[in-house]
C-alpha cells in the first residue's frame, strides 16, 4: 500500500535536500526530493541555476520529521556560532 507522501520543506538546493533527505532517513523517514517547477531541470542544465527542491515524506511521519528538522537546525545554529 502506498503512503500518502505531503510536502515537508523546500530545501534551497539540491546539497541541501541530500543533506535533509539523508538526516531524515538516517533517523527511520522515508523521504523523497522532487523539483518545485517542471523547468528546473532546464535552469540547471542551461544557467546552473540552485533553485528550490521540495522533500516529500509519508504523511504519517510528518510531527516526528518536524521536530527532528527543528532539532537538526538547532544543534547547526551552535556549531555555526562557534
């Protein structure tokens, strides 16, 4: 049976939403990336463009990936302090 999968995030780049999709699944969240406009493929290829990547999740895990996004950039703010 196929999860419901709803929007999380949008990441900043695809660097970004790796780095979030792989935090999420480290800690058991099944998660995918998906482009937030059909041409974005085109702005990279053409512009080399960082454009925003959208992280979907099942919608049954949504309240546990938000606290651990929040939790995640939490713990970045310090290390980005130091």
């Amino acid at each position: 049976m196929e999860s419901n999968w709803t929007l999380l995030v949008e990441a900043n780049n695809d660097v970004e939403a790796d780095i979030i999709c792989g935090f999420l699944q480290e800690n058991g969240i099944p998660s995918r990336k998906a482009d937030s406009s059909p041409y974005t493929g085109a702005m990279r290829v053409i512009g080399g463009l960082a454009v925003e990547v959208e992280i979907y999740i099942p919608e049954a895990f949504l309240e546990q990936a938000k606290d651990l996004l929040i939790s995640f950039e939490s713990n970045t703010d310090i290390i980005e302090e130091d």
